[in-house]
C-alpha cells in the first residue's frame, strides 16, 4: 500500500484475511506453511508465490526479533495495530478496494515522515531490527523520521544487539544500496546505532585530515559512499567506499610539523573491514572483492611510471578489478571536497583519464600478466632439465618477472634460454 501511495509499482503484496491457515489451506490446492506458528501460508496461484496471513496480535518478543505467543484477532484493524510504522499499517479490502487506515498511514506517507504505530519504545522493544528499518526507509523514500520515534531508537539497544547478523547485514546493504545512504548513517549516529553496530565506523567522527580534505574522516567517507550510489556503482564499490578509510582513527599519527598523517590505513582499513564482514557473516566472494578495492585505493600515478610500473600496477590489482577501483577512486576524490560550494563539485571528467590510457595502452601491447601469459610452461622447462617443485615455481615467477619489464622476451626460444641459466644457478 504504501508504494501505491508514493505513485510507485508495488513489487509484492501481503494478504491479511480473517480465515485460518486450514481454511485458506482447504480453498487452493497448492499452499505451503511456510509459517504456519504465526498464521502465515504462501498460496501458489496462476504463476504467482502469495502470502496469507490470519489477522493476529502478538506478544513476548524474547529473542528480540519473533513473537513468542501469537494470538489471532477479530479484525484487520487490530492486525495493523501490531504493524511498524504507520505507512505500513494500511489496508486495501479486495475485492472491494476500501482502504482501512486507522493510524494516518497515509497522511504520514504525504508528509514523508516515519512514525510508529501506537507506543515507538514499545514497538522497538518488540523487534530489535525496526530502528534500522526505521533509518533504512528514511534513506530510500527521502523521508525523515518523527521525533518522538527517533528519540526512542536508543532505548531498545538491548533488544537491537540480539537481532541476528544475517538480518542486519540485510538492512546494511539495503542502507548502501538506497539513493543517499548517508541518510541513514548520519540517522544512525545520531540515536546511537552506529556506535552500537559499526562502532569503528563511528569512531571516526572528529577525526580531522589535512591537505584538500574538507570534512572529518566519517563525514568523507559517507560522501564517497553517496557518490557511489549516485552514480550507481556496484555494490562492492559502495561497500568500499564506506569503509575504506575506516582505519585511519587507529594509525593517525602527528608529524615533526604538526600535521596528522594516516600511513598505511589502507591495510587498517582492510583489517577492521574484514572483521565487519565476518560479523556480519558477508559471502566471501563479496567481502573478499571489497577489501581488495579498500587495500589497492590508495595508488598515486605519475606520468614519469615506465610502462613496466604500469604492468605491474595491472598485475597487483587485477585487470578485471581496474573498473571497480577508478569508481573507488572517484568516489573516494568526491568525498574529499563534498557538495555544495564553490569547490564542491563531482571529479572532471578527465579524472585519471591519464592512467587508463596508460593501462589501456598496455593491455592492447602486452598479455603477460600471469604465469598463464608466457609463452613457457612447466612441461617445457621439465624438457630441459628443470625438476619439478619448488626450484621450478622459482624459475617460473622469475620468467614472468623478466617478461613484465621486458613483453619483448616473451617467446620459447628466449625464456628457454633464460630459463636454462636460472636452472644452472640454482642447481649450484
């Protein structure tokens, strides 16, 4: 109901009825109980996955997150009273299309406010996982949340820390992937979540950085991750944006003239990351791409790099990578300026045009980035003499070390050649 308030497509529909799971289950012939403890069916119907709900009360949130006892109600009003937020405790009667609004659900929805149902301490305390949802929507419908149902977000800490990692790792990622994640954030900050679940995040407000730096290292940061949604980079980019300044408070230091400096922050960053992904239980493939991007963010190019710096700048980051890690980049020199203002403005469009012209050149001239590239292998080597183990993986690395400065010698004869040498030395 609220997306059609909002003028938007509604992606899926909830069905809340006043029969039981066994009656809507004795009218189809294909349901499954996927809850059937809190009254809830999914009815399969003409190529369409529905979810029946018996309208409900509930009580005794124990675990922070899930109704301890359910009890069925007499009337779709008393099921919206257990609802969240009053945008979301609207119904439409089908087939008759009345709409049932007890709490101004939709007078909230026109004044894009977030406002609980009822009691907001109540409401939190229930489901530890709605002042997130609350922080959440507020950055994906550009809304601001009532007062009163912010002021009450601290108060349900205790029942917030039970919510399980999956979960809000879920309502992170929809944060990240909103319009303006920033919104949240800063939401976040401000009635405490953020120190309560991203403390390190925290921890960088206040953290002054010189130079062209315009804002603290937290406010930097959100920023970057705000261009990256603006401009919509991928997930992974986001994720790095966040998060790849978020050592710095851990490694600043003041230097003999007095000015702060952040030496590599990077790995820091990688670090405290890391630890964030694994609590929060990120898919490997997900994190592992995130902190790759955080750890190889800082590289500075220079015109004077010979064409074998640049190849091993293709080698360390990964020629698949070098897309991810230019949006990075940019996001990272958006946020170090912000909006607004007379030098807030996006990064030129010529930003690092430099080095991918460099690097693009490269890749047309050259291959030879992995052991894969050269033009040798381990059976050619074991041809000439080359034994098999350790001293061979020598020989190879050292093969693909010579081709990198030299593509030119990336031939059989030549690494032949050079190979048979390297065996002789190390044969000694």
């Amino acid at each position: 109901m609220r997306d059609l308030f909002l003028g938007k497509k509604a992606q899926d529909w909830d069905l809340a009825t006043d029969a039981k799971p066994e009656e809507v289950t004795a009218i189809f012939r294909r349901v499954i109980p996927t809850g059937i403890k809190h009254g809830t069916v999914t009815v399969l119907y003409k190529g369409h996955s529905l979810e029946v709900t018996t309208f409900r009360t509930e009580s005794d949130y124990r675990d922070g997150r899930r109704p301890d006892k359910v009890l069925y109600a007499a009337t779709i009003e008393e099921d919206l009273s257990r609802r969240d937020f009053t945008m979301n405790a609207i119904a439409l009667e089908l087939p008759g299309g009345r709409i049932t609004d007890p709490f101004d659900g939709a007078g909230d929805i026109k004044r894009r406010v977030i406002r609980c149902v009822g009691k907001a301490d109540e409401r939190f305390n229930e489901d530890g996982l709605r002042p997130l949802r609350a922080v959440r929507f507020a950055s994906q419908l550009d809304f601001t949340v009532e007062d009163a149902t912010l002021a009450a977000i601290p108060g349900a800490s205790n029942t917030t820390v039970k919510v399980s990692p999956e979960r809000i790792r879920d309502e992170l990622d929809k944060i990240i992937s909103s319009p303006k994640p920033s919104t949240a954030f800063l939401l976040m900050e401000k009635a405490g979540l953020l120190a309560l679940l991203l403390p390190d995040l925290a921890a960088c407000r206040g953290v002054e950085q010189k130079g062209f730096h315009r804002f603290d290292v937290l406010d930097h940061s959100l920023l970057a991750c705000d261009y990256a949604a603006r401009c919509n980079f991928s997930h992974t980019v986001r994720l790095a944006a966040l998060f790849h300044d978020i050592g710095k408070p851990a490694v600043r230091k003041l230097d003999e003239s007095g000015i702060w400096t952040f030496y590599q922050h990077e790995q820091e960053s990688s670090r405290i990351a890391r630890k964030i992904f694994r609590q929060y239980r990120y898919p490997n493939a997900i994190s592992g791409a995130a902190l790759h991007l955080i750890e190889e963010h800082m590289f500075h190019y220079e015109d004077t790099w010979k064409d074998a710096a640049v190849r091993r700048f293709i080698i360390r980051t990964g020629e698949e990578t070098l897309p991810e890690l230019y949006d990075l980049r940019r996001a990272d020199a958006y946020g170090t300026t912000g909006s607004g203002g007379t030098t807030g403005v996006s990064p030129p469009a010529d930003f690092l045009l430099p080095l991918i012209n460099r690097v693009d050149a490269i890749l047309t001239q050259s291959r030879a980035f992995s052991l894969k590239d050269l033009a040798i292998t381990g059976k050619d080597l074991m041809a000439i003499g080359v034994p098999p183990g350790k001293r061979m993986g020598i020989i190879l690395n050292e093969l693909l070390e010579t081709v990198v400065d030299d593509p030119a010698l990336n031939t059989q004869e030549k690494l032949r050649e050079i190979a048979g040498k390297l065996n002789a030395r190390y044969g000694e």
